[in-house]
C-alpha cells in the first residue's frame, strides 16, 4: 500500500535555512550556503534596505539567487499592535518592493519579533501569503500543521550541532515519516558572537548529501500543499496526482514517483 510520504527524489530528509532582516553579512553567509549546497530564504525589511548595515534591494535578485525572497515587513514592526491598515500596508508594500527587484512572486513572510494572533493570520491571508515563520524552537523535524505558525526546529544558536547529529542518525536506517530540519538566525549574530565557524562546519556537516532534499521555505510549502492533495484509493493501492508538481510516495520500502496528473496502481 501506498502508505508514506517521501521528499522530491524519495529522499527521507529535508533541510532549510531562514535568515531575517538582509543584513550584510547576507552576502558572507550566501557564499558559504552555496559552498555546500545549502539553500534557504532570506526575509527582507524594504525600508532598511540600502543602508550601511544591510544589503541593497538593487543586488538581492544576483546575491540570492538559487535561494527565496520573502517579506518581513517595510519597518518591522510588532504587526499585533498596528491597525489593520497599517499591518496590510507593511506587507503588501514590502511584497511588491521585493516582487519587482526579484522578479517573481513573493508569497511568503517571517514575523517581526515573531508576533503573531488570529487577526494578524487572517490578514496575511488576504495579502496572499501562503506561510509565515514564527521563532519558536521546537527541536524536532516534524511538519508544520499551520504553515501561518511554522515554527523553526531552532535557531542557529541552539542545539544545532546536536540535532543535526540526530537528524543523520535516523538516516543511517529508519523507515519512519520524513523529517524537515528548520534553522533560522539572523547573519549579523554571526558578526557579534564571532563564530562564523558555527554555520561552515554545519554546512559542511550537512551539505552535499544525496538523502537530503536541500530547499527554499516556499518549495517546502508548495510540496507539502502538493502532497495533501493527493487522492487515495480506500484500499491504497491506487493514487492519483491532481497538482502540477511530482509527488513521492513509499511502495513497500521503494520510493515512487508520482508524475503531475498521474495515477498509479500498486502491483501485489
């Protein structure tokens, strides 16, 4: 029966990384993630942009390219206490900023502070924002229930090293439900605490791996949305793909691909 969820490729594994702000130290932290082939999202204030600390929105669509732009606000701002005006303004302005300096559409944000309630949620949704991170670690890997309260697995800060080492144990020869790995921060902390050394040796732990699905916050978004819309037999034997991306599923321990608009019946 087609019983589990994998990751692009039937891969097990997924890592993502999430810096906030744009400082300049982006541009540091850019050329290590390439370096290994770690990708992730960079949530950028448009209203700071340009100044001596942070990047400029002018190089964020060649510095961050291969990675994913998404809104963090103008000013960054705690949104719970603005009026709805003022939270639709700082998102949508911030949005089409950063829409026309990168060139395709910005659907995802980080709260400022992480702030957030049902209010907040439900603007968001009006401003066609599909998720938003929060900055609450849960120290696991599992999948976010409400992608408006995606909450990181840590910041760079914590037990990093820790996870990961339990992260690639369960690789060695689990059969379990695939685990999403969320590291957030903020690249000018790396500046101030002096250790740049924290996310090289990470990358290099992690990177390079072909059990590991290395991807923006948005591919995460838009493969789990893939992935709910699959439909299933009531014996689930047979699934069918209705959405425009490949879906992988587990078939008795061998990963299946599930082609955009295919249907498959599994053999006895």
């Amino acid at each position: 029966m087609y019983r589990l969820y994998l990751f692009p490729g039937g891969r097990r594994a997924a890592l993502t990384l999430s810096y906030d702000d744009g400082g300049k130290q982006d541009r540091k932290l850019v050329g290590i993630m390439n370096r290994y082939g770690i990708r992730g999202t960079f949530h950028l204030n448009t209203g700071s942009l340009g100044t001596e600390s942070r990047v400029s929105l002018s190089e964020a669509a060649e510095l961050y390219k291969g990675h994913e732009v998404s809104v963090h606000t103008v000013n960054h701002e705690f949104l719970t206490e603005l009026p709805n005006e003022a939270v639709i303004a700082e998102i949508l302005n911030d949005r089409r900023l950063l829409e026309d300096a990168v060139g395709y559409p910005v659907r995802g944000m980080s709260y400022p502070y992480g702030r957030l309630n049902r209010r907040i949620k439900d603007i968001l949704c009006a401003c066609g924002i599909v998720y938003s991170r929060g900055v609450v670690s849960t120290n696991d890997f599992g999948i976010p229930e409400d992608f408006l309260e995606w909450q990181p697995t840590c910041h760079h800060n914590g037990d990093l090293n820790g996870l990961a080492d339990r992260l690639l144990d369960m690789l060695g020869g689990w059969r379990r439900e695939p685990k999403l790995f969320y590291v957030w921060g903020h690249s000018f902390e790396f500046d101030r605490n002096g250790n740049w050394n924290l996310i090289e040796e990470f990358c290099a732990k992690m990177g390079g791996r072909d059990d590991i699905w290395y991807a923006t916050n948005i591919e995460i978004f838009d493969y789990i949305a893939a992935r709910s819309r699959l439909e299933f037999s009531a014996d689930c034997r047979t699934v069918h793909n209705p959405s425009a991306i490949s879906v992988w599923v587990d078939d008795r321990g061998v990963p299946v691909e599930v082609h955009p608009g295919e249907t498959l019946r599994q053999r006895l």
